[in-house]
C-alpha cells in the first residue's frame, strides 16, 4: 500500500456509488484487505458496481458525505450515493466475511435497469 504523500482522494459522480475504505497509516487490517481483496475487488461484480475510494481517516472527511454515525475503527467499508451513507461493514475478520457483507451491501442499491 503505497502511503508517500497521503491517500489520494478520487473524483466522484454526485449520484454514483461508491464504497469508502476508511482506513488509517499503519492500520494491520487494512494492509491485509489491500493484499488479499485490493487487486480482485476492481474486477469483481461489487468493485464495477461500487467503485472503492480510499479515505485517510486521520485527515477527516470528504466534503458533502453525510454519514449516520462516526467512523471508530479502520478499516471501515462504507457504501454511499449521492453522498449518503447506506449502510457499512466495520473492520475486516478475512476474505469470505467482506464479500459475504459487500455483497448485502450492495442489496441497498436500486435494481440496475
């Protein structure tokens, strides 16, 4: 996980959604789910559906994200559209437990056309 000069915050569509990776520096949870998911989750059904942004956690919010409860552990996946959290996993306990969540989250979303 690449951390010279800070996480890079990535444009997003307003309406689109997105899962924010909540994550902090030196975060032991969030370098495993960057070595076993990071390289698979953009090419899975979840990743082309939610695109992952990364969020230092330590450097606050994106501006415009309305979340229903404070962020407290890294890392922590939050689903959003148009800027609104619907819903979250919090932490991450290995492979099979996040995509068996990602994939619930993601039962949020409205039914693709």
């Amino acid at each position: 996980m690449a951390w010279a000069g800070g996480l890079a915050l990535l444009p997003a569509t307003a309406e689109a959604a997105e899962l924010l990776m909540f994550e902090r520096r030196g975060c032991p949870w969030c370098r495993e789910w960057e070595r076993v998911i990071g390289p698979i989750y953009p090419k899975s059904d979840v990743g082309r559906r939610a695109p992952l942004r990364r969020v230092d956690l330590d450097a606050g919010l994106p501006p415009g994200l309305t979340l229903r409860r404070p962020i407290r552990y890294t890392p922590t996946f939050v689903l959003v559209e148009g800027g609104r959290e619907l819903d979250r996993i919090e932490g991450y306990p290995g492979e099979d437990f996040f995509w068996g969540r990602a994939e619930r989250l993601l039962g949020r979303l409205p039914a693709l056309p």
